[in-house]
C-alpha cells in the first residue's frame, strides 16, 4: 500500500526571545518623562513648604543609616529655628510670628525655642526680680511692657510658668519653692492684665517650683539659668 503524503504546512517562524525590546525601554523612558514633568508642574504650583517636605521625606527614605538618621547626644544640636520643622507646622509658624513680633519690639536678645508644649520666651529672674523675692522690679517694667505687646498681638494662648532652682526657701511670704514660684508667675500674669490690659482669657500662670530644670541644680551657674520665668505660647488647635 502506497503511504498518503502528508500536507506540506508551513511551520512558524521561531522569533528571537529580544525582539520588541527597544519598544519597552522607550515606553518605560516616555513613562519616566511624563512624571518628571507631571512633577515639575506641581512644583510650580505648590508652596515652598510642601515641597520642602516632599525632599525631605525622601531624604529619610533613601538615608544609608540603619533606622534613620543617628543623632548625636547633647543639650543642643542646633539653635532652635523654625527651618528645623516644616512651614506648615503650626508650631513652626507660631514660632516665626513670635519671633518677628518678638525683633519689631527689641526682644531679640531674649532667648526663644520651640519645644513641645509652644514657643517658650524665658526670662531670667535676675531680669525680673530680687533675689528670693516675687515682686517685680521696676527694671522688669519695660521688658514686660514689650512682651505684653507681643501677646496682644498675637491673641494666642499663653501659660506664664515660675520656675526656681533647688535651693530651699522658708519664709512666712513664701514656706516653700511652690508658694515663691507661683507667685512670681501670677505677678507677671497681673501686670499683663491689670497694667497691661491684655485679655484675661488669653493667660494663665502655674508655679513648676524646682522640679523642671534646665540643667542639673550642680553650680551657681546652673541655679541662675534654672530660676526663670517662662512665657509658653500655645499652638492655637
């Protein structure tokens, strides 16, 4: 018997695993283009702090330091500037108003930091009153006169807070660190109100005594920067 002949079919072309290569790299590098410039036009349209943020998210991201950035230790890595949080901070905002009101009305040489709980103005006692004493001096007038401009201004809320060191006082006026602390903080919070008139609502004083130090109670140094009265202005909510 004669074996049919199989049809003759013609079989695929077998094409190289390559080919069509080049059409996903340049799809890809178009992609690339399109976001870049999608990017650049935000950019043009956002504020200088949001873009300020953006950077530095993507900084944290890509940083080469196991969990973050390391941080040295110490009292102070950098003076406290409102670039160390972003514009939009409410916090960093406070501090510049403060900050600005602060310089138009010659209190640039008072020290001013952010910190957690608002922008904190601290005031020596020596600038406020006489040693052991709650009453304020006529010296402390004018530097008053100039902050109580700064809280009207702002009509922000503001806590006056007495702080001392650890030395113990015992005196019928004042039998302990509280009674002298809250008393040089609610003096500062009348002369506000009552000579000042800055709006009640606004205030509030609170005696902290020894137990809030800057720095450890271990010098005379220490002691001074430890007794102080601080001005907190609060993050409005």
């Amino acid at each position: 018997m004669k074996r049919q002949r199989q049809p003759y079919r013609r079989l695929p072309r077998m094409l190289p695993d390559n080919v069509g290569g080049w059409q996903i790299v340049y799809t890809g590098f178009i992609l690339i283009m399109l976001t870049f410039f999608i990017m650049l036009t935000s950019f043009a349209s956002l504020q200088q702090s949001k873009i300020t943020r953006f950077v530095k998210s993507f900084s944290n991201a890509v940083t080469v330091f196991d969990s973050g950035r390391a941080l040295e230790k110490g009292d102070t890595m950098i003076n406290a500037d409102a670039t160390m949080v972003d514009k939009e901070d409410v916090l960093a905002r406070l501090f510049e108003r403060v900050n600005l009101l602060g310089q138009d009305n010659g209190l640039d040489q008072i020290d001013l930091r952010a910190s957690r709980k608002g922008v904190v103005m601290t005031l020596t006692d020596k600038m406020l009153f006489s040693s052991g004493e709650a009453r304020l001096s006529e010296a402390a007038i004018p530097l008053l006169e100039k902050i109580s401009a700064v809280i009207s201004k702002l009509k922000v809320p503001v806590e006056i807070e007495g702080h001392t060191d650890n030395m113990p006082i015992h005196t019928d006026e004042y039998p302990s660190n509280w009674e002298l602390s809250t008393a040089r903080a609610i003096n500062v919070l009348r002369f506000f109100t009552e000579r000042q008139s800055v709006d009640k609502q606004l205030l509030s004083a609170v005696g902290m005594s020894e137990y809030h130090p800057l720095v450890p109670n271990d010098s005379d140094a220490n002691r001074n920067r430890n007794r102080r009265v601080e001005i907190v202005f609060k993050p409005e909510s």
